[in-house]
C-alpha cells in the first residue's frame, strides 16, 4: 500500500519507524522546513534529519540528534566570546556540512536529502515539502517575530505565541515528487507533531493542500495524551491562538482535512466530544519500535 506521511519533530519521526517497518507499506515522507535555519554558518534541517536518524535507529536520546554523538566543537566554541546555546554534535555536523556544501554547489534540498537518506540506508523515500525557502515565525505579546529556533531552542518555548507566518511559503512550490505522491497514495497519514508549528508549514505550501483534499482516507495521529503534548508546547499554542483545547484544537487545527483521528486512550471521551473527523482511540505512545510499529499497523489496518 502506498502511504504518505506528513512529519515534523520528534512525533512524526517515530510513527516514521514503526511505518518502514511494515513490509506492505511503500512509505513517502513529506517533511516540513519551517524549522530549517542556518547555524554557526551550517544549513540545518533539524526535522528532516531526526526523521532519517530515527528510522535509521540511531537518533539521540531525546529524539533528535545522533546517539553517542560527542561535542568536542561546542567545547571549543563555548571558551569563546560566542553563543553557543543551539548545540550541534560532532557527527551531526558533518551532516549539515555536507548539506551546507552541497547546497552551495547548486544542488536542490531534495537531492542533498535524498543523499544523507541512503547515507542512513532509509529504504522509504523523504522529500522536503519545498525545495524554497520557507521560515517559521513566531509573534509573541511582547511584539517580536521570532525564529523558530530562537523561539523553540534558544528561549525554550516558553513564550506565548500569539500569531504564526511562514515567510517564503507563498511563493514556494511543492518539492519535485510531493504532489505525485500524494495523488498516487492509498492514503496519507498526519504524524503525531505540532499541528500549528510542524504541519502547518507544509500545508502552506499552495498546491499541497489542494492535493490532500483529493485523497481518502487522510488519518491524523494526535500529538497530545491527556489534553496536552509530552514534550513541546503543542497544546499551549493551540489554545494561544485561539483555537480549542485537546483534540478538539488539533482537529480544528487541520479545518476538515481529516477523515480519521487517533487519539490515545486517556484521551477516550473525544470520541463523544468530537463529531468530524471520525475519532479513533488507542495507545498513542510510541517511545520505541515495538510501539511505533503497533500504531503504525493499527493506523494502516483502516485501509
């Protein structure tokens, strides 16, 4: 069966592994970019490489990163007059080196990631939403617009958010392969990530909305358990910009995309709250491969 993911953070990444997983699934990534930056002079792409390091079964402990990874850089650079609060591992670094190279070079951010993805051995294809230029900004009451990387890394999302922008998604177009993808595929799945500051960005990009409203079922997995994320400000950022608590947000969130929702069990009375979409509960923690794959096989047992 032909599955597309739409993923960013740490949530989608995992469903990621236990989706490649399935030996029936033939798996197509579209990442989100809003998150992509550039750092001590280095193109990051954080979300694209925590979805390949995750599949690859060599992500950091907190989901992001490379396992074992050491900072002998940051050490360095942390006895200098310098603001090293955005740490980057050794062997990290050569990742973004190398993205950083080749995009100067010319080459597309599909074609740098397609690269790192064999790099990895990922068997699923992982297309960047754009190839473009599109940025995460966040507005907050004390009237900054904020990188998303300042926002989330340097200032750890602590502050409100009162209004979101993707600058460049405009005038971006779908990467080469998105848009065939999803017109293509048995089904798409919304990973378990920030609908607002993961899945946004990428419906922003004109034409990719327009494609997934062509395609059934469209199945999202909620990032919250118990009315709020594990980690990150999801639930907090719903509600800040004015849309429901709970599940109820994360569905408004996607404004009748959805066909299905799945919710996790303490999360059980959704299914009554709820009328559109279609609210499926279940165990939503996927902290390893064994639970990511459960989901991931419950998910695609809708098809």
């Amino acid at each position: 069966m032909r599955v597309v993911l739409l993923s960013g953070g740490v949530g989608g990444a995992r469903l990621a592994r236990g989706l490649v997983a399935i030996p029936e699934v033939e798996l197509t990534l579209v990442v989100n970019v809003g998150d992509d930056d550039q750092v001590y002079g280095l193109e990051v792409s954080p979300d694209l490489d925590t979805v390949i390091y995750t599949m690859a079964g060599v992500e950091g402990p907190h989901g992001w990163g490379l396992a074992g990874d050491t900072f002998a850089m940051m050490d360095a650079l942390e006895a200098l007059p310098f603001d090293s609060t955005f740490r980057i591992g050794d062997k990290d670094a050569a990742t973004n080196l190398f993205r950083t190279d080749r995009l100067a070079a010319g080459w597309s951010l599909t074609w740098v990631t397609t690269a790192i993805a064999s790099a990895f051995g990922i068997a699923a294809t992982v297309l960047p939403a754009t190839d473009d230029r599109v940025r995460t900004k966040l507005f907050t009451p004390g009237g900054e617009w904020l990188r998303f990387q300042e926002y989330f890394v340097t200032r750890h999302h602590t502050d409100e958010v009162v209004d979101v922008r993707f600058e460049g998604a405009a005038n971006a177009k779908p990467a080469p392969g998105v848009i065939e993808a999803i017109s293509v595929a048995d089904a798409v799945i919304i990973g378990p990530s920030n609908p607002i500051l993961s899945i946004w960005p990428i419906l922003a990009v004109p034409g990719i909305t327009e494609a997934l409203s062509q395609v059934r079922p469209v199945i999202g997995v909620s990032p919250l358990i118990g009315g709020a994320a594990l980690k990150g400000p999801a639930h907090r950022v719903l509600t800040s910009l004015g849309l429901p608590a709970g599940n109820a947000g994360v569905a408004k969130a996607y404004d009748g995309l959805l066909t299905d929702l799945f919710v996790d069990k303490a999360d059980s009375a959704d299914r009554t709250r709820i009328t559109s979409p279609r609210v499926r509960v279940t165990d939503i923690r996927i902290p390893d491969l064994a639970a990511s794959t459960a989901l991931a096989r419950q998910v695609v047992g809708l098809l």
